[in-house]
C-alpha cells in the first residue's frame, strides 16, 4: 500500500544518506533495514462488535474511532494473522494533571479504576463475539 511505499523511499534515502557520509569520510557503510511489521487492517465485523460494547459500558462520548494511520499498533498485526480482530485503546490516564505524560512515561500516572472497566469492556466483546458466532 502507499504506507510501504513512503516506508521504501525512507529506507531508500536513508540508505543513500548513510553511503553519503560513509564517503565524505572516505569509510565504508553497510545499511541493513528490515522489513518490519505489516499494518494493522481492523476486522470490520469485530470492530462494530467491539465499538458497540464500548458504547454500551462508556457512552458514545468516550468513544473516539482512530481513523487516520498512526504507529500504536506495535506488532498487533501478528496477532491478526490468525485470528480476526481490531486494535483498541483504553485510555488510563487519570486526568488530575494539567500536563498529562505520555503513556510510557516514568511519571505517567495512571487510574487503577481503568482495570475494572477493562475487564468488562473485554467480557463484553468476548460475550458479544461469541452469541454472533451461534
């Protein structure tokens, strides 16, 4: 898709870079990039399922649907490859500070209420997915 072909000229230019500096210092480069993971294409059908729970336990205010590309995916697009499913976020900050730290930060501070809301939200979609299979 277009996303691996942006990927491939990044590669491509970072590769003509690193040769670049290699021969102004008159040293060799070897650059060695791989192909890492695919991207993550949600299951339309686990998606609504999931979505739908998530409206139910939270209200439809809570729920916000990421519809541009991002990179928080990581290697979720593994778990795709044998099962069908959708990527979802479950916000844990606790919302007392003003400037709020980024999720893997040392001084992020999280709500540990979030892990209650969590485990329903899973029942549900697991509850949900299964009654849709019968």
């Amino acid at each position: 898709g277009v996303d691996r072909e942006r990927a491939k000229q990044r590669d491509e230019g970072l590769t003509r870079g690193a040769e670049g500096v290699g021969t102004a210092h008159r040293g060799g480069v070897q650059v060695r990039l791989g192909e890492g993971c695919a991207v993550v294409l949600n299951d339309p059908a686990v998606t609504a399922i999931a979505t739908g729970v998530a409206i139910d336990l939270l209200g439809p205010d809570a729920v916000q649907p990421l519809n541009e590309p991002n990179m928080g995916a990581e290697d979720f697009c593994f778990y795709l490859d044998h099962a069908p499913g959708c990527y979802a976020r479950l916000g844990a900050g606790s919302g007392l500070s003003d400037t709020p730290s980024p999720a893997h930060s040392s001084t992020f501070d999280w709500d540990e209420r979030v892990i209650a809301v969590g485990a329903r939200y899973f029942e549900g979609v697991a509850r949900k997915t299964l009654a849709s299979l019968s």
